[in-house]
C-alpha cells in the first residue's frame, strides 16, 4: 500500500513537471541549468552526485549498445515531430506574408473567402469609387476586380492521368501595382483581351506543361503560357489571365469574386469601410489582404499541429519505454556499485540525479541529432496541399525555425526525465543488503 502512494505521488509530481516544463521559455530553462550546476559544485550532495554521474558516463562504451537504443529513438521523435511542425509552420508563413496592410480585399457579406463570393458590376463600380483609395497620375483608382477558378492540370511525378487542382486569378490591369512583390521572371505577362497566361513559379513546379510557349486547356479553351511570375507567397501556386478572358471562359459575365484596392495608407481601412457600410447598394465585407490570408492559414495550421503532437506523442510513448528498459537494465548491472557507493555514505538523492542526469544526456544527444537531421533534411523542402479558402493547392516550403529545434529539443528531454526517474528511484530505494546479496 505505501509503495502504491509513493508511487501515485511521483505519477502526480511527474504530470505537474512535465505541464510546467512544456510552459518554460529558453531563458527559464537556461537560469534552472546554473542553478542545478551551481547546486552540484557547491553542496555535498551535489558534489556526491557528479561523482557518480562520472563513474556511470565513463561505463557507457560498454553499454553502447543499449544507450544507442535510447539516442536513436529519441532522434527518431525529435526528427518526425520538428518535420511535421515545421510543415504548419512554412504553410501559415506562405499565407501570413501574402498581401499588406495597405491592400484591402472586398467580398460579398457573409463569404469566408474569394470562392464563395460574388460581386456583380453595378457593386465594383461604386467600390472603386469610394473614398480612401489611392489612385494614379491620371486620378484613376489602383482597383482590381478579379474572378477565381479552379482548372485541372497533370501533375508533374504521378501517373500520365493523375491530375490536380490549381487556382487560377482573372487579374485587372492594376494587379501588378497591388502586388508590387510579383515580379515577371520568365518571358512577359499576358495581353489584355488574350487567352494568356502567367504562372506562379510554385505552380510550374507542380504542373506539367507551364513553361512559357507551351499550351494548356483551361475550361473549354485552350490558353498561351506567356510567362513565369514570382511573389513569394500564395500568389506563387495560381494561374493569372485576364480578367475579362477568364470570366468569359468560366461563363461568369460582369461578375467577380472580389475587389483588390489600394488604399491611400493602411490607415485609410476605417474610411474606406465606413463608406462601403454608409452605401445601401452594398452588402460587403472589407479587411486588409494581410489580415485576410492570414486569417485563412488557421484552421490548416491547427490541424498540422495537432498532428504533429499526436504522432510525436505515440513515438515518445515508445522511446520512454525504450529508455525504461534500458536505464532499468544498467541499474540492475550496476546495483552492487550503487549499493555500495550508498553504504559508504552517499545518500539516495545522489544516486537519483546521477541516473536521471545520463539518462537525460543520451535524451540530449537524440535530441540534437533528431533536430539537426530534421533541419538538414526538411529545412526548404517544398510541398503542396490544398489550402483552406481556395480551389487549388497550395505550394510551400518546410520551416525549421530555431523555435521548433528547441521544442523537440524539450521533448527529448522530458522523454528523458521519465524514461529515467523511475529507474532512479528504484537504485535509491533498494536495500543495501538486498543490492550486494544478488550480485
């Protein structure tokens, strides 16, 4: 009975060390190491325990073996985990970084993105009216009605009939002064009136047959690719024509998905929202591009996340066992040492620490290899899903931020701290005379 209470007060301590671990900052984390260092140089216990610490490190050649068990199956976590993390963090930066708080993005009311809307011509010709836009030399306003469809294009890497969705933008003729970040890298950009296209550098890398001069069937149309754009962002996996070409294609008449707008600064959002809400033709929402991609990376970024957390928490459920079984295994090897390094005096905390301390330093080991392959490996691999808000996939590249490194590199350690607190503890807690008389 009182070992099932000690061992329901470790359980208890361990789940409140390990929710208050997962909260430390790296400054924390950092303050708690000298703190424990300075606790080893200067008291005896300290003392006594990096003496032991010393004698076990020194035996870990001869159970090479069994501790690369522990390194590899922590590197294996700390790998899987960072590369899955580090997918939702390229694929929410790729949206975050599209658009500016100077542009803003007009949509039917109620839509939740460009798809689900539609404007109709009498309403963009008062949008592009209203006050807080910016205009050019010529005092006409920097607006863009566009249109978004999807098409259906061979993918390059499957099989001959494998195919894709890809989004493709009918743009205005201010597009390219909305998106001062889209620049032509490869042949030209299309003539208005024509059925030519320009294409994202991410979207050639998905599809087959997007280089310029090539020709490709959108709708029941066949189109020109004319050129090869580059923005950085979202805008890198679409398709662009014009507007009007588009519309026509996809039998959309005068109506658009939505407006782009300069604004005049990104102060101007309030004016210019206050204008379009004051005018009763209009049932419209207004946001800055910036808020409004961004806003549609979360739900995706969620999901990457928590997948990311449950397989690297079903992989760190097996490395925790790996490290049991092998720290429980070099504490029965080394019981006779253990038992009497405590008959000569050394106490049980002692013997705990300098269990729980290799055993953290194999975790430490596993935990960079894992994050250095993760980053070798991953670090601007290129990607693509079908993005939340849109029709077609969405290119991105992995980010393995040095945040993510030190995440993983938490899981290594916790994994192990428990992998190895209860080995330690049974070493501390077993009878001296017990110890010497089965060895």
């Amino acid at each position: 009975m009182m070992n099932f209470l000690f061992n329901l007060r470790v359980l208890f301590l361990l789940i409140l060390a390990l929710a208050v671990w997962a909260l430390l900052p790296w400054s924390a984390v950092l303050a708690l190491a000298m703190v424990f260092a300075g606790w080893m140089l200067l008291s005896r216990r300290g003392q006594q325990a990096a003496s032991v610490t010393g004698v076990g490190i020194s035996t870990l050649r001869q159970r090479l073996g069994s501790s690369s068990v522990v390194v590899i199956g922590i590197a294996g976590v700390v790998g899987v985990l960072v590369a899955l993390l580090a997918m939702g963090e390229g694929y929410t930066e790729t949206l975050s970084k599209t658009g500016s708080a100077d542009t803003a993005i007009v949509m039917r009311g109620g839509s939740a993105s460009e798809v689900s809307s539609v404007l109709n011509r009498d309403g963009i010709v008062v949008i592009e009216q209203a006050t807080g836009i910016a205009r050019d030399k010529q005092g006409k306003p920097l607006t863009s009605g566009e249109i978004v469809v999807a098409a259906n294009l061979p993918v390059k890497g499957g099989a001959a009939d494998d195919e894709g969705s890809v989004q493709v933008r009918g743009v205005g003729e201010q597009a390219w002064v909305l998106r001062p970040n889209a620049k032509i890298i490869a042949g030209r950009t299309f003539q208005p009136g024509m059925r030519e296209l320009v294409v994202g550098q991410g979207a050639q890398r998905q599809f087959i047959g997007l280089q310029p001069g090539h020709e490709v069937k959108l709708g029941t149309q066949t189109w020109k690719v004319v050129g090869v754009f580059a923005s950085g962002d979202a805008y890198d996996s679409e398709i662009w024509g014009d507007e009007s070409v588009v519309a026509d294609t996809y039998r959309r008449g005068s109506s658009r998905t939505s407006v782009f707008v300069k604004l005049t600064d990104a102060k101007a959002l309030d004016t210019f929202k206050a204008a379009l809400a004051g005018d009763p033709r209009l049932q419209v929402d207004v946001d800055t591009t910036l808020n409004y991609f961004s806003k549609q990376s979360e739900g995706m970024s969620i999901v990457m996340r928590r997948m990311g957390l449950t397989v690297g928490t079903i992989m760190a459920i097996g490395a925790i066992f790996g490290a049991l079984n092998t720290m429980f295994a070099a504490v029965a090897v080394r019981a006779r040492e253990i038992a009497t390094l405590r008959a000569i005096g050394f106490r049980g905390v002692p013997v705990v620490v300098a269990v729980m301390l290799e055993t953290m330093l194999l975790a430490l080991i596993g935990g960079l290899v894992g994050g250095l392959l993760a980053w070798l490996i991953f670090n601007g691999f290129t990607a693509s899903t079908l993005a939340a808000g849109t029709t077609g996939q969405l290119a991105f590249t992995f980010k393995v931020t040095p945040q993510l490194l030190w995440e993983g590199l938490k899981w290594a350690l916790a994994i192990g701290f428990v992998g190895g607190l209860f080995p330690a503890l049974r070493a501390a807690r077993l009878p001296v005379t017990t110890a010497l008389r089965e060895l």
